[in-house]
C-alpha cells in the first residue's frame, strides 16, 4: 500500500511520534508513505514529501511536526473539495492517515463520505475530542501549565497579589480543570459552568485574608458576559481566535476593582503547544500511529485510532466529530471539592 499521512490544526507534543508510528508500521509489511505538507493544504495542493525510515529516525522526542500545520478546510468550497479527492487518486494513495482534532477528523468524515479512503488519529492538548479516554499532547500541555501555576504562586505569594492564569480550552475545559487540580488553585474556571463573579471574588478574598496571595485559573473560552475585551477574528473553520478576546487580563481587571487586591494576569498561550512529549504522550501516540495503519490495512476507512482503557481500538469519525468532549459532572464535583 501507499500511505499518505498529514497533521492539521494546532500542533502539540507528540505529533512526530505519531508520524514515526505510521512511517515504522508501514514499512514493516513493505509499504511507503508519503507526509503531506501543513496539514489539509498540502493534500489539496499536492505539496508532499516521502517518509522514510531514515526521515523519521530522530523525531521521536521533538515538539511539533516535521510535516508543518495549517487550518486549512478543504472542504468549505465544492472546488477544493473535488481537487482533494483527485489528488489522492492522481498520487496512487491508497490511505490517508489524518491526525488532528475535532476539525481535521470532521474534514476526514467528509473525504470518507466522498469515497476517500481514510483513517484518524485524534490529537489534541485540549482532550475534547469525544470517544477516546485521553488525546496525546494533553498531558505534556498540563505540566507545562501546572509549572507556570507553580511559578505564579511563587511571585503571589512574594507580593501579596491574586493573579490569574489564562490557559487554552475553547469549549472544553480540561486544561484548565487538570491544571487547577493539580496545581492547588483558588478558583478554577470551565466553560461548562456558568461563571459567577461573585464567587470568584468571594474566593479571592478568601484566599488573600487566610494566607496573603489567591491564585485563579481560567479557560481561554470561559463567557465572562458584558465585557470591555474585544471579540477575536475567526479561523477557517469559523473558530474565534480566543487569545484576542484576553479573558484573562479581563478577569484580572474585575478582581483588582473589586477587591483591592493587586491583581495580574498571565496567558501562557502557545508555549503550552511545544516542546518535547511527556512519556504518555509518546507512547499513546505511538500507539494510535501505529493502528491506524492496521485500520487501513484491515480496510476500516472512515474509522479513528481510539484508546478506551488499557486497549487501543477503532471507532467510527461519525462517533469521534461533530461535538467536544466536556468536562463531566463526577470531574467538576472532584474539581469544588477543592476550592477555597
């Protein structure tokens, strides 16, 4: 077979690893493989390069992917769509292996409805991708996180201020839930909740009157309502671009004004993105790589690589796009057992 395989979206660790997983597999049963370039873009405009075992020796540990991203959709104009198509059949790919969230994975859906033959690997730091325990990149995101939380205590408790960490989850908030459990926050921020200011301040106060600093932790995507901030641009997918709308600083202005409490913000942002993989990313990437190819082999197009408990599986795109995977309610009960 040939294998044609591609990265979209927002990059995170463990990407390469799941390239070397596909590369590695393939070979192994005497197939190649060739790497599309910056995600769906390169399918559509032909733009690739072979994958061998010699250009997937070292990429084991490295942040990022080799292959470049984009957020591309292909399928948003009926003419891009048709070029998709005619260039898997032109190149003789005989599967595509897509990596990426909930976007890339629903583009795939529509290559698999038009006859495409493809599989899906889920990534994602933001988890939230719906039928697999865990996506590669969220546990290597969260401890850079937690490590700036910690450092922000540090800095807190010094000055005697509240500060705010802004972390990425558009819909989901499993960074930021993983985050403030694991960090010790005051106040942890989901956009699965309402938010109530009041709370928030009475939390705040709280903390800075018991032990002279308080420390909050806010999804990207959490709706503050009327707000002073400006709302970001959208994507290709019609995603806003939610560091623009600086909820963070916002919620940070609020605390200061109505407490008295010296108040800063931090938004780490895309340093959240890179960097070498954790272990579970590596090998759960390298696991997912890896049966997908199997998938293909077995020819289960139209199926994602997914790990429910100990086993790696394949699911139907149908069951894996089309809406996030939440916080849950057992996790928000765990997550106020531990507010201040």
């Amino acid at each position: 077979m040939k294998f044609g395989v591609l990265t979209g979206g927002g990059d995170c660790p463990g990407l390469n690893a799941a390239i070397r997983a596909v590369v590695r597999r393939a070979a192994r049963f005497g197939d190649e493989t060739v790497g599309f370039l910056d995600g769906w873009k390169g399918v559509r405009d032909g733009a690739f390069r072979p994958l061998g075992l010699r250009d997937v020796a070292d990429i084991l540990p490295r942040g990022g992917t080799i292959l470049g991203s984009s957020r591309t959709n292909p399928f948003a104009k009926e003419e891009e769509a048709q070029r998709v198509v005619a260039r898997l059949i032109d190149l003789k790919v005989d599967a595509l292996v897509a990596i990426g969230g909930d976007d890339t994975l629903t583009a795939a859906r529509e290559l698999h409805r038009r006859g495409g033959r493809v599989v899906g690997v889920p990534k994602t730091m933001d988890n939230d991708v719906n039928g697999t325990d865990w996506t590669f990149g969220f546990h290597s995101a969260v401890a850079v996180a937690v490590d700036a939380l910690e450092r922000l205590r540090d800095t807190a408790a010094s000055h005697h201020r509240a500060i705010v960490l802004e972390v990425m989850g558009r819909h989901a908030g499993w960074v930021a839930l993983a985050t403030g459990l694991a960090g010790g926050a005051d106040a942890t921020l989901l956009p699965e909740e309402p938010y109530d200011e009041e709370v928030v301040l009475r939390t705040v106060r709280a903390a800075v009157a018991d032990r002279g600093y308080a420390l909050v932790v806010t999804s990207e995507g959490i709706d503050l309502g009327p707000r002073r901030g400006r709302a970001g641009t959208k994507d290709e997918f019609g995603h806003e671009l939610l560091r623009e709308r600086e909820v963070g600083a916002e919620l940070a202005g609020r605390i200061q004004e109505a407490t008295g409490v010296e108040t800063r913000s931090a938004q780490i942002g895309h340093i959240q993105r890179g960097g070498t993989p954790e272990l579970f990313d590596r090998i759960l990437a390298t696991r997912l790589g890896a049966y997908a190819v199997d998938l293909a082999r077995a020819g289960r197009f139209g199926e994602v690589a997914v790990l429910r408990g100990p086993v790696v599986t394949g699911i139907p795109l149908d069951e894996a796009v089309g809406s996030p995977k939440l916080v849950s309610p057992d996790w928000l009960d765990l997550l106020h057992t531990f507010d201040a």
